[in-house]
C-alpha cells in the first residue's frame, strides 16, 4: 500500500496575540514548497476550544491567510506526533513562546519521534525570507539527513546552502558532505563547503554563533540520538542551542525514514 505524499506545512500555536510572524511564515514556506497550510492548538480546557478556534480565524482573516485547515484540538485526546501522520504534515513550525528549559524539553518530547523536520519560532522572530541556509556537518551517519531538507529550501526558495563540516581527524564528516554535493548537484541552486575550526562535539556550537554573525535565515541541526544521563540532568545539545539562538533553529530527528519536502 503506498502512503500518500506529505502535504502540509503546520504551524503548533500556544497565543494569538503574538502569532503574526509564526502564521505568515508557515504560509510563506507553504507558499514556497507548494504544499496546504494549517495551524493547529491543543488546549486542556475543552469549554475553550469554540473560542480558541474563533480568535485564530480571526486573526488570519486579518493576514489574509487561508482559514481551511486550522484544528483546535483537547490535549488528551491525540498526540502531535499522531496528528501529524494523519494529516501528512511535511514540515512542522512550534510557537515557542515560554523560553525556560522545562517548556523547551517538552516541546522536544513531543517532538522525538516526528519523521518531519521541525523549527522553533520565537516571538521575536521576524517573518521568514528564506535566501541564506547554514548545515552543520558531524561525524555522524545521520548527519546526511539534513541534506534534503536544505535542498528543498535550495530549490524551491533559492536559498544559498553551506555546509559547515567539521574539523575531525577522521573522513566520516568528509564522507557525508560529498553524499551531499551528489544530492546537490542534481538541481541548480548555490552552496558551498567551510570547514569548521571545531570538531563534531562542539560544532553545533560553532555553527550556531556563526549563523548569528553571519546573519543567516536557519540554522540546520541534528537532534541527539539517545538522552544519556548528562541530557537528562542538564539537558540535550538542542535544548541549549534553541534557548539562547537568536536564529530559527530546524530540527531533524536521527532517522532513516524522514519524510521529504520535495516530490
């Protein structure tokens, strides 16, 4: 049986009144990767889920915004990772409006084993325009990953890639950027290879103070693959990249079967 090719680009909203930026960028990159555009809210107050609907509509009245695909959903009764299978979400953009360590690791945990890649907008972010894309390029295998989504944005927003490699004895980083050029080199768009001054550990790091800068649009990082008893007690690598950026960070799960942007 095949599965039908993902089709939407949704938006998880907490508040309205500071959603403007997040609901013209998800319709931006709607707009760009030909795909429906949706907004979805999940609340533990179901007495509020007629109110919560009306304020949103309203507001994308006011963009000029498609009001088709907006859910308004009661928290326990599905999961984000289930909704977003269900209505063949291909890319996902969370509202991250509380900013503490305890709100971003649940937004993690909620997110741990999408197959879609997501991106953490901030309130203070500006709307989307989508033309420089920063890679960053580790040691590790799934690191390749990331390769279609920064083509998607290469080839249907004309975006201009790097790819930040990082600086290890070893090839396996090495390896993974030319896996990349192949993809890349199918299609016309822009992009080039840096090499990082750090190694894999501390490239993320690297990579996200360079993106700031250096003003690039996002930043492409890779989720942890397992939480070790460090990630636990401290937090993950992402938790910590996504709490200080001042740039919207897109990230990919460690897996094999992501979807794709792309046809």
């Amino acid at each position: 049986m095949e599965t039908a090719d993902p089709n939407m680009i949704l938006t998880k909203i907490e508040h309205t009144e500071t959603a403007e930026n997040l609901l013209k960028s998800t319709f931006y990159l709607a707009s760009k990767l030909d795909k429906k555009f949706g907004a979805v809210c999940f609340l533990s107050d179901v007495e509020q889920i007629d109110v919560k609907k009306e304020e949103i509509v309203s507001l994308l009245k006011k963009l000029n915004l498609p009001t088709e695909n907006i859910y308004i959903l009661p928290e326990k009764e599905i999961s984000l990772i289930d909704f977003c299978e269900k209505e063949e979400v291909s890319f996902l953009l969370i509202q991250l409006q509380d900013y503490s360590r305890k709100n971003i690791q649940r937004e993690l945990n909620a997110c741990r084993e999408l197959r879609i890649p997501y991106l953490f907008f901030k309130n203070e972010f500006e709307v989307l325009n989508i033309k420089r894309i920063l890679v960053s390029v580790s040691f590790l295998m799934e690191d390749y990953e990331k390769a279609q989504f920064a083509s998607a944005f290469g080839r249907f927003c004309n975006a201009d890639v790097t790819l930040l490699q990082a600086n290890d004895y070893g090839s396996k980083a090495a390896t993974t950027i030319e896996k990349m050029k192949l993809l890349f080199d199918k299609f016309s768009f822009k992009y080039q290879v840096e090499k990082a001054e750090k190694d894999s550990f501390k490239l993320d790091k690297e990579a996200l103070q360079k993106a700031e800068q250096e003003n690039f649009d996002i930043l492409i990082i890779s989720a942890s693959r397992e939480y070790g008893l460090d990630d636990v007690i401290f937090g993950p690598n992402e938790l910590h990249l996504i709490k200080k950026s001042s740039v919207p960070l897109l990230v990919v799960n460690p897996r094999s079967d992501l979807y794709t942007l792309c046809d």
